[in-house]
C-alpha cells in the first residue's frame, strides 16, 4: 500500500450505550479510532421515500488493516457518515482493508 494515498483523517465510530438525565437508555456513537484513509466515490443514486429526496452515495474507502473493524461500525470524516456494508482484508494479508460504505446523506453527525 502507497501511504501518500491515505490522505484523508477519518474517524471509526461504534454505537455505545448511556443513560440521560432521566435515567432512560440511550445509543450514541462514540469515537474509537482516528486514522488515514483514501475515500473514493464510486456512484450515486437518488430516490423518493415518504415525499422527501433521498440520496445514497456509494464509496470505497481504503485504510491500514484495522483489527475489530466490522459492519457494525461507521466511518466519520469530517461531517460526513457513511455505513460500513461490507470489508475486504485484501488478499488476506492483514495489510489493507477496502471498505464498501454508504453515504448517509440525512444522518447528520451526533
């Protein structure tokens, strides 16, 4: 892997579990990690759900082999989210891990 294309500052999100001051359970995400990676946009679809546009963007994100990364987490980069579907450890070698992932357009950042 060339390090000079990991030139974007991302951060691993997981969802964590607090309780608010009412005592109830809430989920947040919380940051793990922060770390290089090469984001590249592959398409981009738009449709209508319940009268409003949505936009779903599809990338390819590239980072160092992460241990403990999986689809359960989410990609942070900037004010930008985007959904983990699925990770590839290319060619098993522990060396780089490309990411397929969803940009989530009306997620906001919490």
């Amino acid at each position: 892997m060339r390090a000079g294309r990991l030139r974007q500052r991302i951060e691993l999100q997981m969802t964590s579990q607090t309780r608010n001051a009412w005592g109830d359970v809430v989920e947040a995400w919380a940051t793990y990690d922060t770390i290089w990676a090469h984001i590249k946009p592959l398409s981009g679809t738009e449709r209508r759900a319940a009268q409003q546009p949505q936009a779903d963007v599809t990338h390819e994100i590239t980072i160092r082999y992460h241990k403990g990364v999986s689809p359960t987490h989410r990609v942070l980069y900037k004010t930008r989210v985007f959904a983990i579907n699925s990770i590839i450890n290319r060619d098993e070698r522990n060396k780089e891990m490309v990411m397929s992932c969803t940009e989530q357009v009306d997620a906001g950042v919490i």
